[in-house]
C-alpha cells in the first residue's frame, strides 16, 4: 500500500488506540479503584468537557486554525447561566441563550480571522482574556449552585446499572455528527485540502473564508454547551469555570494524530487522545499525584505531541535525500 497522508493518520490513529486500551489494562489491574463503576462514571463525565470542545477544535485545527478562547467562553457561558438564574429566568430560556452568546463568541473570533486576516493564535489568546474579564464582572466572584435538580442529575447520573452517564449519550450523537462531516461530505474533504494548502484550495474553488468562520462559530457554540454542562455537572457557575481547559483539549487534539500544521488527521485519533488523556488524569489522582505534576505532564504531552509529527518528516525527508542520493547498481 502506497505511504500516504491518510495511511500514517490511519497508523497514528491506531498507536494512540493501542497506547489507550494499553493504559486501561495496566490501570484496571494495578490502580486501586479505577475499575470500579463510580470511578469509570467520573472519569467519563470528567473527560466530557474536554470531548465535547475537541469535536469542532478537530476540525479547526484541520483547517490549519486554533481557538484558545475556548475555556473563557465556556467560563463566560457558565456565568452569565447563574447570572440569568439568579435573576430568575427559567432555566429553558437561559440554556438556548447561552448558547446563542457562544455564537456570538465564535463569530467574533471568526470575523477577526476570516475578514481583517488576523492570526487566529494572536486572536483567541486575546478573546481568552476579554471573554474570562466579562465573565468575572457579569457575575463577580458569586457561585451560583441551586440550579433545577432534574438537570443537576442529569449532568451527574448515569443510565442504571452502568458506569454510563447520562450526557454521554448526547455526546455520541455529536461525536456521529462531526464524524460524518469531516470524513465523508464535500465539506469535511474542503477542510483537509485547506490545512494542506489554502491557497491551491481557493483556486479549487473553496470558500476558506466562508468555511472558516462556520469552524468557529460550531467552536463558540460547542465551548458554550460545555460551559453549561460544567456549571451543572460540578453544581457550580462560577466566572473561573474551565479555566485551563483549553490546554488540555490541545493537547490530547494533537495527541490523538490532528496535525497543528492543518491538512491531517482523524476524528477517531483526536477522540482516542482525549480519552487518553481523561484515563492517565484520572489514574495520576488515584495514585495521589498533586495536581501541579498532572499538568506538567499534560503540557510534556502537548509538546511532545508538536515535535512528534515534525520530527518525523525530517527523518522521512532526510531517508528520501539519502536514496536520492545513493548510486544506482
């Protein structure tokens, strides 16, 4: 089989694959709880914040962007919920209304990037700081946690008998979803050839900017799902909620195959990295790892998930000159 794009995705896909069922086994057999049923729900509804935002930053990062706002518009989210509440709106009008702001949010990254031609890192570490600013003066530093309990147990409870959690059936459903538009619609092929050159894409006739600005106001909206789900999940609306999380959706993104050069990847490697990442966190605090090493060793993870894909085309690149170079007999 010829060595293409899509077969060393394919083989990235696996390795994360094989290193995640890898640390399952050596976790369920020699970490003390993490096999039992509570354990496994917590590691799943803990991961879901993560998972959720990874769905659209998959497909950001395959068009060669990156949102970095994505925590403080799921922290901005969460306050201006227990803003509404505690002016007492019903809890079905201020959900839709958070997500409306998420739009909103992502359509300001987007028109930044797409329309005044701006860097979409330089953007969104700023947007990172303006989105988490509002948040605190919408809310102080109030904790808004007597939400409705039909959603606390929602956002809590898992499906009985099992480990499942509930929201983790709405996720899938995502997951299917972005799944199918990355791998197998006209758009999702749009993505790849954007990452893999935007200019020869435009010429081919893709609309890059008009795709790119739909990337990110899926991005706002999905980080403002999360910031919800947070709120309720840990009972708390906070204007620090997610604060950090935007690194360790990056990082397990990249973990997980999705090249930060744009034009390679899959949706399964970049779910497989999240998962990887939820299940050694998870494994680190039942081995009582402070929380300072856990994120030292998620950002190592991030690096080593950056210069992985670079070093490896230098090998390839060099292996090529040399052949090239080498006599014929």
């Amino acid at each position: 089989m010829a060595d293409t794009p899509l077969t060393r995705a394919v083989r990235r896909d696996t390795a994360v694959g094989a290193l995640l069922v890898l640390l399952l086994l050596l976790s369920f057999g020699f970490v003390d709880g993490f096999g039992n049923a509570l354990n496994l729900s917590f590691l799943i509804g803990n991961t879901l914040p993560i998972a959720l935002i990874a769905l659209p930053m998959t497909l950001l990062v395959v068009s060669g962007e990156i949102d970095l706002s994505v925590a403080s518009t799921a922290g901005l989210s969460g306050a201006v919920m227990g803003a509404l509440w505690n002016a007492g709106l019903a809890i079905e009008t201020i959900i839709p209304l958070c997500l409306l702001l998420g739009v909103v949010c992502g359509l300001v990254n987007g028109l930044l990037v797409t329309r005044l031609g701006l860097p979409s890192l330089a953007v969104t570490i700023g947007t990172m700081a303006a989105y988490r600013g509002i948040a605190q003066i919408v809310l102080g530093s109030d904790a808004v946690t007597d939400f409705p309990a039909a959603y606390l147990d929602f956002a809590t409870g898992r499906i009985d008998g099992t480990f499942i959690p509930y929201a983790f059936v709405p996720f899938l459903v995502l997951l299917a979803i972005a799944a199918v538009v990355l791998h197998a619609t006209p758009f999702g092929r749009s993505l790849f050839a954007i990452g893999a050159n935007e200019e020869a894409a435009r010429f081919a006739g893709v609309r890059v900017k008009r795709h790119k600005l739909w990337l990110f106001v899926a991005t706002g909206l999905l980080a403002s799902l999360t910031g919800v789900f947070w709120a309720l999940h840990y009972a708390s609306a906070r204007y620090d909620n997610a604060t950090g999380l935007e690194l360790s959706v990056v990082a397990a993104v990249l973990l997980g195959g999705i090249d930060f050069d744009g034009g390679k990847g899959t949706l399964g490697g970049a779910i497989a990295g999240v998962f990887l990442l939820g299940a050694l966190q998870n494994a680190m605090s039942l081995l009582d790892v402070s929380a300072q090493s856990q994120i030292i060793v998620t950002g190592v993870l991030l690096v080593v998930s950056v210069l992985g894909p670079r070093v490896a085309r230098q090998l390839a690149t060099a292996r090529a000159s040399r052949r090239a170079a080498s006599p014929v007999p």
